[in-house]
C-alpha cells in the first residue's frame, strides 16, 4: 500500500479476490470483489448468502479487511 492509495484503489487490486468491507452502520460484509467504479463496490458470493450480491457505496466503507499470508 501507499500513501496515496484510497479505498477505491485498494478495492481495485483485490478484483477476483475475497474480502470484507466494514461499512458506517458497524456492519461487515464479505464476498469476492467482482466490480469496483469510481461510486460503487460489486461483491458477489457473500458469506453466509452465497447466492447474494451487494452494491454498496464506496463513501459508506470504514474498512477493507485483506486476507494475506505471512512467509
């Protein structure tokens, strides 16, 4: 990451990939990021609704969690 990534930038590296968003409400959702445009985060195969998908406002996200792997 870099000092002048956003959100929406973070997003867009993750495309294909499961995440969780953590939104303004104190909710968290995960899924696998299908879309991300400049308003607007696609996530696809929501945990616990896998056959779910959600738009959600991109101002409306606190966080973005990312599985990594430590070596």
């Amino acid at each position: 990451m870099g000092d002048a990534d956003s959100v929406k930038m973070v997003l867009e590296r993750q495309v294909g990939k499961r995440v969780a968003v953590v939104l303004s409400t104190g909710q968290e959702l995960n899924g696998v990021v299908i879309k991300v445009t400049r308003d607007l985060l696609h996530l696809s195969e929501l945990g616990g609704r896998e056959f779910n998908d959600a738009v959600i406002p991109l101002d409306r996200i606190n966080a973005v969690v990312i599985r990594v792997r430590t070596r």
